[in-house]
C-alpha cells in the first residue's frame, strides 16, 4: 500500500476536522476525505450557510463559470455527506478533534483563536501543501520566493505540457484548481509542479521535493512574523533536501546566494546578470532567450528554461515555443490602450520589489496605480526609483499612502479614495503612448478597492469608445 493510502487509512475512526469548507483548499480536501470512504468528519466555514454558494464562487473565480457550477454541485453533495457548522456554530466541537485540517490562511483571521489552543496541545494539523510534499508519488517540482513564484512554476507547467508530459499544476491563488481528489490517480511517471508560499508550510511537511526552484528573497509578511522566521520558513523547503535532489537557485539574489551556501542538494544556478554561470544548455541559447518578445521577465524565463532543460525537455522545441507562452492573469497584462495610453494590470504584485521590476519591464514613460497594506516591509529602492524616473504616483487611500506620506514627505504623490477615480486621474496625467500601470506594491488591493466593485476590466470598458449602433 502506498503513503497516501496508508494515511487516508489512519485517518478512519478519527474525530477529524476541516477548517474552511468552501475554499480552494478546504473543498479540495473535503473531496479527498469524502471519495476515501472518511465518515467522521466535521466542515467548518464562517460563512452563513445561504452564502456558501457565493463564497465557493469567489474562491473558484479562476475557473469557467461551467466547471465552477459542476463542481459546486459536487461541493454540495460531499458536504452532506459530513457534518458542517457555519458561522452560527463555528467550530462547534472542534476540542474533541483528533486531527485538523487548515488552509494556509488560518492564522490570518481572529475567529480561529480556539484553533491555536488546539495546536498548542500538539493535535496534529494538516495542510493541503503537505499532503501534496509527504504523500504525492508524482515527480514534484516546487516553486518558492518572495515574488516570481506563481509566473515561474505556471511556465514549467506549460513548457513540460506542451512537450507531452503527463503534468499537473496547482498554485498559491483563486484561479488554480486544487488537487487534493487527484492525489491518488498521481503516478511516479507524472509531473506536479507547485508554487509554494511560506504560509503553505508553516504546519510542516515530512519530505522535500526532488527539485526546488528559488526565485529570490526579500522581507515580506513582517507584519506577521519576524524576518528571521520568514527567512527560516522560506528557507526550509531547500535546506531539507538531501544528496541528489536539485535546487536551481537565482544567482543574482545577493542574500539568497549567501543563504544557500551549504545545501546538501545539487545546486544549479541561473542569471540574468552573469550568462557565463548558466548551465551549458542555457548558454546556448542565451542570446535568443533575451530576445523573447512577451512580458515574462528574463529571470522566470531562465529559471523555467532550466528547470525544462534539467527534464531532457530538447532545446529547439524550448526555443520554439517559449516566445507564445502567455503569463498569468493579472501580471503586467495589457489591459487596453484608451486615447493612446497602455493600460497594464499589474495587481498581483503586492510587494514594492516586484513593482520595481514590472517598471524596469515597461518602455517609456509609466504612471503608477499603488495601494494596499505595508506588510512592514521597507519602501526605500522604490521610492528611489519613483524619485530619480520622475515616475507619477497615484496612491490609493491606505496605510501605503500613509507610510509614504510620513516617511517619505519628498516623494509627490496624489492619493484617489477609489480605483476608478485613479484610473481617471492617471489617464489625465499620462501623454499618448505612456504606460498607466496598476501595481499594487501592497497587500489586499483587491479586498479594498475591486472585492464587490467595479473591476478593473468594467472600468476600462466604460472609458473605451462605445461602437457606433447599426442605421443609427
């Protein structure tokens, strides 16, 4: 019997409970439970009941609305095959659980209290991300770092996809399915690439994957935890390695590079500033890599390239195919052009370094959408950068625009109480042929200022030239 149905099995007879019934993750996890036959289990969502539709919707929103639909009608018959409590009864009996299973958000939110207590007295906890490391028996490619994360492990999925590997792909956001229920249908000949943040494996994992890509390291998440615990955490997926496993590592992040000195792992660097320090294949093809026209950055191109190449993926086919691999939503995705100006939705970058190089990208002249919470982390390069580009700043009401008003009363910036009125403002500012560029360098842009609003693809529309009616 395999790992997975070893521990499914210890899991019968077991008071189990599952934090987070309508999420991406917790959905996911209910199917698992439910489709192995687990009777004793009890779902929360502090959520009211009549909302779990919509609820499981918005945590779904990546999906077609098709699919959405059929798997929520599947939602709805495994939750009753358990017992649910909603926000009235949230976590009702939750003292007696044996085992608890967590989305990485639980430690976020003041009504999981009670769930500390719990973890505190040692009851074991589960995350989906440590079900996918300790029991997948596919081959597992695991993407972490401060940013690039998501960009990097979307394209190795699609570069091994479209070489004709068996390959699957879950990632850290809304808009990925997650794959709990395909845990068991997993073969050693398959691929599961993940993007992996440092709250997916805060309630930890037993084995590491065969490879780890490291995009960078910067502060982030201070407002949560210390840097020190943040680095420990991110760290932690690359230095439980053993001999012969693989960490590709971006040799231009000074403090990534001095922090992964002594992995037990076969580290392979890749560079965008160094050519020379790329494996052989890469540096190959060096020269038609940067000549890739798509807003992927150099580095994830480089990271993925080398991952795919570390597969035996051929080098003409990699060439071939690696200028038509489209990005993620929501990063550096050009939106429309409106009396000539370009406007980019860059909303997925939440912090001021991946800001930064969404501006490096960009040609021309840029105007600047930010918002969102801090993070505690320090502002000082962007703000630099928005100094000596003479960069035109619209801040959106937030503790962003504080911090940058207080501690930094030389930077100019205008603050806008609403999305659509900085798009306004910013299209005023912009000349023919400038960039509007919405990129948050902050947290929960989306909670405050799109969540139950015009988005930002309703608000484009309306400022685009309406056709001309028919014989009108």
């Amino acid at each position: 019997m395999d790992r997975l149905n070893l521990f499914l099995n210890s899991l019968k007879g077991k008071n189990i409970h599952l934090i987070g019934a309508s999420g991406s993750e917790g959905s996911s996890l209910l199917d698992l439970l439910v489709s192995s036959k687990i009777s004793a289990v009890t779902a929360h969502d502090f959520v009211q009941k009549e909302q779990l539709e919509k609820n499981y919707k918005l945590w779904h929103k990546g999906l077609s609305v098709h699919e959405r639909n059929k798997l929520f009608t599947e939602f709805e018959k495994n939750l009753e095959r358990v017992e649910f409590h909603d926000r009235d009864s949230y976590l009702e009996g939750i003292q007696k659980a044996d085992i608890v299973f967590v989305p990485q958000s639980w430690r976020l939110y003041l009504q999981n209290k009670p769930l500390f207590d719990l973890k505190n007295k040692n009851i074991p906890f589960y995350s989906l991300m440590r079900l996918y490391l300790d029991y997948s028996k596919a081959k597992i490619i695991a993407v972490t770092g401060t940013v690039g994360k998501g960009s990097v492990a979307y394209l190795i999925y699609q570069i091994l996809n479209r070489a004709g590997k068996s390959v699957y792909f879950t990632g850290n956001e809304t808009w990925t399915r997650q794959l709990a229920g395909q845990l068991r249908e997993m073969t050693a000949s398959d691929y599961l690439v993940l993007e992996v943040s440092h709250r997916q494996v805060l309630d930890g994992f037993s084995r590491s994957p065969d490879t780890v890509v490291f995009t960078n390291l910067y502060s982030n998440h201070l407002d949560e935890i210390s840097w020190q615990e943040y680095c420990r955490i991110k760290l932690s997926l690359i230095k439980n390695q053993t001999y012969g496993q693989i960490a590709v590592i971006n040799y231009d992040n000074d403090l990534l590079r001095k922090e992964t000195k002594d992995l037990k792992s076969r580290v392979i660097y890749y560079s965008a500033k160094h050519p020379e320090l790329n494996i052989k294949a890469i540096q190959n093809i060096y020269s038609l890599l940067l000549k890739t026209k798509s807003n992927h950055y150099m580095e994830n191109i480089l990271a993925a390239s080398t991952v795919s190449l570390l597969q035996n993926i051929p080098i003409v086919f990699l060439t071939k195919i690696i200028d038509g691999l489209p990005a993620l939503p929501a990063r550096l995705e050009k939106m429309a052009s409106v009396n000539g100006t370009n406007i980019y939705d860059d909303i997925k970058s939440t912090t001021p370094w991946s800001t930064l190089a969404a501006l490096d990208k960009l040609t021309g002249n840029t105007v600047l959408i930010m918002g969102g919470e801090t993070k505690g982390i320090t502002y000082n390069a962007l703000v630099k950068k928005l100094i000596d580009k003479k960069i035109k700043t619209i801040v959106l009401d937030s503790s962003l625009s504080r911090e940058l008003s207080e501690k930094y009363p030389h930077l100019r910036i205008t603050i806008s109480s609403n999305l659509e009125n900085a798009v306004n403002l910013g299209l005023n500012l912009a000349q023919k042929q400038d960039n509007l560029l919405i990129s948050p360098a902050g947290s929960n842009f989306y909670s405050y200022f799109i969540k139950g609003k015009k988005s930002i693809r309703k608000i484009i529309t309306s400022l685009l030239p309406k056709e001309p009616v028919a014989g009108a």
